[in-house]
C-alpha cells in the first residue's frame, strides 16, 4: 500500500488568519517543523488504548460531517504501521459520517481527519490522511486509513469526564441533511447548550491539479453555553468564539479558504448526538464584536444541515465533570444582550479614579468620576474596561494564572454608591461619580492595579467608561419599595445592597429592613453603615472564622443555616434581596422557599455581561 506524501506548508488561508491576529513571521515554518508524515510511536500507542475516536470526512457534496466513533480499547483503533490505523466500529445507520462512506466508497481519495481525546487526563492528538479501504461487515464499519499528518495538541479547554461504554439504543430524532431552512427545537438546542465539548470539521482544497481535500477536525471546548446560536430570515446560525490556542489557525484557515465546517455536539448524559454542517466564516475585530460583544474572532456557520440521533452514542458520563480552569467566561451574542436589556455598546468615554475609601484589609471603595453623567439604578452595575493600561502578551499556557490567556481586562462591577436622590421630582438624578466596593484578589490583574493606586498620585488612573445597567434594585418604576425588606449577602457580594440602602436613607421611606451577612474576619466592618440606621430593625452575621464579636448586634461563629430564617420577624411580609457566590445563592433560595416564602418574593443578583 502506497503513501501520499505531503508537504506541510501551511496554505493561504492559514497564513491569512495569522497575519489577521499578528501571530509571528516565522509561525508557517514552526508549524510545519511541528507536523509529521508518519505517526510517532507515542501517538500510535495513544490511539490503540482509545475506546472512542472523533473523526470527520465529507459527503457525496464536500460538506464535513463530524462524529465520535466508540468500541473497545483493544478493538477501536489498531496501530498496523507508522502511517496506517484500522478501525472498527459500529456506528448508527443514520450516522451523516456513515452515510458519507457508504456514499463515497468509488471515489479514488476520501479523505479523514481524526483527533483522539483522553478526557481522563487532557491529552490529545491529532491525525488526518485518506481513507484507503472501507466495509461493512455485520454492522460494523471497518476502515484502513493511511496517515500523512500527525501533530500533537495542547491540554486546554478540554473537559475532564469519566467514561463507560455503554449500548445504547440509537433513534433518529430529526434528518435534514440538505436544507438551509433550519428551526432547531428546544431539544436540540439543549444539545448545544449544555455541550463543553464539540468538535469542529473543516476542509481545504488544494489548488494543485490534483484538486484533492485535506480535511482537518479539531477540539473546541468551554462553559456549556460557549456556543451560541440565533436564527434570522428562516435561517439559524452557530456562533464559536476563538479562545486563544497555539495559533496555528488550522480549521480557521480551512474555513477560510473553502467556508464549509461541521460540528458534533455529543451529549455525554443521554448519549445524543446532534450532527451539523454549514456555511462557515471567520469574524474579526469591530465586525465580530457587533455580533458578540467583547469577542475580536469568531466563526459563524449558516446550517445547510444536521442530523439529530437520540442515544447515538455509546458512551456514559460516571461521576461529575471537571471544567478547564483555561475557560473563559461566556460570551453573549448583541442580541440576546439586547433583549436582556444589558448594553453592548462600546464607549469612547473615559472614568477617571479620584478617590479610594479602604474599609478592610483587602476591600476597597473607589470612585470614578466620568465625563458626562449617567443614570442608574440603586444596585445596578457598572462596565469599564482597563485594557489599555495592561500590556499584551501573547501566552501559550499559565497554569498559575490559567484566565488570563483570554482576559479582555474588561469588568463588571456593582455600583455601591447611589444615584443622588430629588426629593421633588421623587427620582434619581444622573450622576458623573460612581463608587465600586472591590475586593483585592491575588492573582486579580485588575484588582492589584487598583489596590495599588494611592489618593495622592500625581497622574489619577483612568480607564474607557463603557456602560451602566442592572435590574437588581429594590424600587420599583415609581421609586418605591416594600416596607418591609430582608438583606441578605456574603463577603463583597453586598456591594449592590450597600447602594440600596444609600438610596433608601436618602429617600426616606419608611421601610423596615433585617440583614443577614455571612462574612470573615475584618469584613465585619462592612456593616458599620447599618448599625445605627433607624431603618435596620436586625442584623446578624455569620463568621466561621470565630474572629468576631460585636455589641451592636448578634454574631454566630459558623455558617448560615436553614434554621436561621425561623428567626426573622414577620418573614412572610418581606420581600428579599440576595447576592453573593452561586452555590451560597442557591442553597438561600431552597432553604426560603422551604419556608413558604414565594419565589416572586426573592430577588437575586447575576450578571449577564
């Protein structure tokens, strides 16, 4: 069996995407020293122990189809020669990667792009060629490939996961494979939604006589939710961001060259498999960002297809999975920031730092003063954005600091101070200063260039003013609010009730307000404000730290409990206003409605920008 030699160089659409994002002179030729015709023995002996195996080729009409093979570790994959694997496996009938076999079994070179995943231990590995032979024996698909391009891959972004084979019971949900008049169903965007792990199918034809199609798939992970998705026109789109990688831009460059990509998106819960290809493009800078705020690069694939098969894969998720610590947050699309009622807008305005306020030994109240004034809500959050003050490097892997490979060095952060109160008009007034509470964090860029800032430097910070927003607040359209309120938050997540009670001292209402605040140490001095307002009927913190006591009002030496809720007066009649970690959200918000207390009744802060 004869090998197709191949040469290495990367081609004109790769060489166009690094030179889009200022990769290095030299990247082509560093890429090129790195890719191998034949397999090293490590990666050889790295397939042969996969039990399951992603793999992409094209159909009968060039689209890439992407799925995950599975079998036994000793069976899958076999290592017959440095540049030849077989492969067994039984796939569903339905499978679009099946089909595009079966269909194109007479073409002279069909060609593969594989890429293997340990998701015990990050590890992967990429390999793509042509496909010397294939058939179907008994229901299972056997194929010889022959190997021409092998390159290992970089650990980030991968999900760690435990697991088992198991039969599963594959049924074709939904078969659309040549239609670009997509409306996914709430099942099928779930797929998408929940999804940390996808692989991404792209093809680049080769301007040589020959005409031939190297195919490449590659690993694309995050959050679940990373992936975004919108319909238009009667059309749906897949939104991927770019997240910062070896810089190579492979499957960039193909789509570049050819605008054609596929997608698997597995379900590693109910083992169902969504199978997509389309139109694809890359994004860039100001376009990409109108489309996903705060995102340079991105890809976006118009669906020409997809192929949804329930229990089409043989896998089973044993035990929780572990997120990469590399995940960036998730990004949200302009519209769905619209609809949210966020901004996502950029602004050339500047806030300029005039004042710092320490209140404990890590948190701070700094106040900025902005260029022209703004109006916001009593809790309400501000966005300013410090890019311009941190120089840029490019990293390949931190693991010390593994989130500032994509750190934008744009923040969100709540607005303790209130908007100033017209008693006549009965509203909030803009404003041009706006004070943010911070906490100090070790490895933070941004919280260490601020906590480091002093009232008396010659040149004050400055920073680009991008926006205000947020509903969290606890008046309502004509100003007001329940006369009866409950508090509750932990550490410097009552940063947004500290505005409100701000708001509420000025507008002298009568309202009666009881604060629960689970805290450590010195963070007990967030409280001071509260103390002597006549608007406080109870206070009580919770300090597991044992390092406090007050005579001002009661502290308990151990987290918040269920039980505690018992105690507050007349609980029924409040209307509750709660921010601090998820995890401390979520158990409040259970722990309340095992009270009686409605849902309607309690209001939680998160951030959706």
């Amino acid at each position: 069996m004869l090998k197709r030699i191949k040469v290495h160089d990367q081609h004109e659409g790769e060489i166009f995407v690094q030179k889009k994002r200022h990769t290095p002179s030299n990247m082509p030729m560093i890429v090129s020293n790195m890719i191998s015709d034949d397999m090293p023995d490590q990666h050889s002996e790295f397939f042969t122990h996969l039990s399951y195996f992603a793999i992409s080729t094209i159909d009968i009409d060039g689209r890439p189809w992407a799925t995950i093979i599975v079998g036994s570790p000793t069976t899958l994959i076999r290592a017959i020669s440095e540049m030849e694997l077989n492969i067994s496996a039984v796939l569903p009938k339905d499978d679009p990667f099946l089909s595009s076999i079966i269909n194109t079994v007479n073409s002279p070179y069909r060609s593969f792009a594989g890429i293997g995943v340990d998701f015990s231990n990050r590890r992967r590995n990429k390999v793509a060629g042509f496909i010397a032979t294939s058939n179907i024996v008994n229901d299972t698909l056997n194929m010889s490939l022959l190997t021409n391009e092998n390159v290992g891959n970089c650990p980030k972004y991968i999900t760690i996961r435990k697991l088992e084979y198991c039969k599963r019971n594959p049924q074709i949900a939904a078969d659309y494979r040549k239609t670009d008049r997509i409306s996914f169903n709430q099942e099928c965007l779930d797929i998408i939604n929940q999804a940390s792990t996808i692989f991404l199918a792209t093809r680049h034809t080769s301007t040589m006589s020959d005409n031939t199609s190297d195919l490449g798939i590659n690993h694309r992970g995050g959050y679940p939710g990373f992936v975004r998705t919108y319909e238009e026109n009667g059309h749906t789109y897949i939104v991927i961001p770019d997240y910062s990688g070896n810089r190579f831009y492979q499957s960039l460059g193909n789509i570049e060259t050819d605008r054609v990509a596929g997608i698997v998106f597995p379900c590693f819960t109910s083992g169902d498999m969504l199978h997509v290809t389309g139109i694809a493009e890359n994004i860039y800078d100001d376009e990409a960002e109108c489309i996903m705020p705060r995102i340079t690069l991105l890809t976006r694939i118009k669906l020409t297809g997809y192929v949804w098969i329930k229990e089409g894969l043989n896998l089973k998720l044993i035990g929780p999975e572990q997120y990469s610590p590399y995940n960036p947050p998730i990004r949200y699309l302009a519209i769905e920031l619209e609809k949210m009622g966020k901004p996502s807008t950029v602004s050339t305005r500047n806030a300029k730092l005039i004042e710092i306020k320490k209140l404990t030994k890590l948190i701070s109240r700094f106040t900025f003063e902005l260029e022209e004034k703004v109006s916001f809500k009593p809790g309400g959050y501000v966005i300013l954005d410090f890019a311009h003050l941190i120089p840029q490097t490019y990293q390949h892997m931190n693991n010390n600091n593994p989130q500032s490979l994509n750190d934008d060095y744009i923040r969100t952060w709540t607005i303790s101070s209130s908007p100033p109160f017209n008693s006549n008009t009965n509203t909030f007034d803009a404003t041009n200063q706006i004070s943010c509470t911070i906490k100090h964090l070790p490895k933070g860029m941004i919280s260490s260039l601020l906590h480091s800032q002093s009232n008396d430097q010659k040149s004050p910070l400055s920073c680009k003013f991008l926006g205000v927003g947020g509903e969290f607040t606890c008046f309502d359209n004509t100003n007001q609010t329940s006369q009866k309120l409950l508090f509750i938050a932990a550490g410097i997540g009552i940063t947004p009730l500290l505005a409100m009670f701000e708001a509420l001292s000025q507008t002298k209402q009568k309202t009666d307000i009881v604060v629960l605040f689970s805290g450590r140490g010195d963070e007990i001095d967030l409280l001071k404000d509260f103390i002597s307002s006549p608007l406080v009927s109870s206070i009580t913190m919770f300090d597991s730290t044992g390092a406090n006591t007050s005579k001002s009002f009661q502290v308990f030496n151990r987290r918040i409990q269920c039980d505690d809720f018992l105690n507050v007066s007349d609980l029924m009649n409040r209307q509750v206003y709660l921010c601090g970690p998820t995890q401390f959200m979520v158990d409040i918000t259970s722990w309340l409605n095992q009270t009686g207390l409605k849902s309607d009744q309690i209001k939680t802060e998160s951030f959706f920008f």
